[in-house]
C-alpha cells in the first residue's frame, strides 16, 4: 500500500512516498496503526488526546478525502490504492480590511 506523505509529516518521515506491506482488505485504521508502528514520532501529529485522527489532519484515498467516504476509517483499501495525509495547512496574513484597500 502506497502512502504520501506531505508537508511537516515528510519531513518526519523523510521521504516522500512509503510502502506499507498489508495484506488484502485492510481498513484505514489498520494503515494508521501500521504507520505509526513504523513511524511512532507521527503520533502526536495524526492523533487527538483521545487517539483518534486529529481532525485537522487530512486523509486522501486515491484523491478521495477519506472522511467523507461512507466507511470512514473502515474503509477497505485495496493494494492498488494510494493513500495520501496532508497535515492542516495555515498561517498567512489576515486579508485587509475593506477600508485598508482604499474602500469608503
């Protein structure tokens, strides 16, 4: 199973792409737990205090923002799929206000 990984969480990992030796029919959860056997520093990134996903962590299957799959975390992947996690990206600078653009 393909895994990408993105931003601050490449650079944990320190590649871009893994793959993860799973047998056929394995769930999303159990690709988590895999990563995180091989990789226990991307802990405190991908998990909340309850050890579930952080919420702020985005999970792509083939393109397909895992939450919104029917199954969620149970969904089943195949050994085809490509598994991509994206930390929550922000920061910048706040857009100016409309009268700092010259608007009255």
């Amino acid at each position: 199973m393909k895994v990408d990984f993105y931003a601050t969480f490449r650079q944990i990992v320190g590649t871009k792409t893994v793959d993860f030796p799973l047998p056929q029919g394995s769930t999303l959860r159990q690709l988590i737990a895999e990563i995180l056997r091989c990789y226990p520093q991307l802990r405190q990134e991908l998990l909340d205090k309850n050890g579930e996903l952080d919420r702020h962590v985005h999970v792509f299957i083939n393109g397909r923002n895992a939450p919104f799959l029917e199954n969620g975390l149970e969904t089943i992947l195949s050994l085809q799929d490509t598994v991509s996690l994206l930390p929550a990206v922000g920061g910048g600078k706040e857009p100016p206000s409309k009268f700092e653009v010259g608007y009255n």
